[in-house]
C-alpha cells in the first residue's frame, strides 16, 4: 500500500460512500471495513474522515 495524501475529491467521495452504505443499513464498523478495502486505505483513515458522520450513528445515553 502506497502512503500518500488524499484529495479533496477523494475525501468528498468517502464521506458519500459512507452515507450510502448506511442507508443500506450496513454497521458502522462494517461500513468503514468496507470503504477502507474498496478504496485501499486504512480503516483509520476511513474513521478520521467519516467521524462526525459515525459519531451521529452512535446511540444517545439517557440524559436525565
């Protein structure tokens, strides 16, 4: 695997690739598995960029 930058472009097509995936009602754990193979990066880097995305997925504790 090659170490290099993504593009803006890139980034903006993960993040796509993420929403999609989700409405398909893939897990987090597996969407990111998946983009990560499909685009040949990290799944660290999948999560870094996606973040804010997988953090909303997450379930809310009960505030009281």
């Amino acid at each position: 695997m090659t170490i290099r930058r993504l593009t803006d472009a890139e980034r903006v097509q993960i993040r796509s690739d993420y929403r999609q995936l989700r409405r398909q009602r893939l897990s987090s754990h597996g969407t990111v598995r998946r983009i990560a193979e499909a685009r040949r990066v990290l799944p660290e880097v999948v999560t870094r960029i996606c973040g804010d995305l997988i953090d909303a997925d997450q379930p809310r504790g009960g505030d009281r």
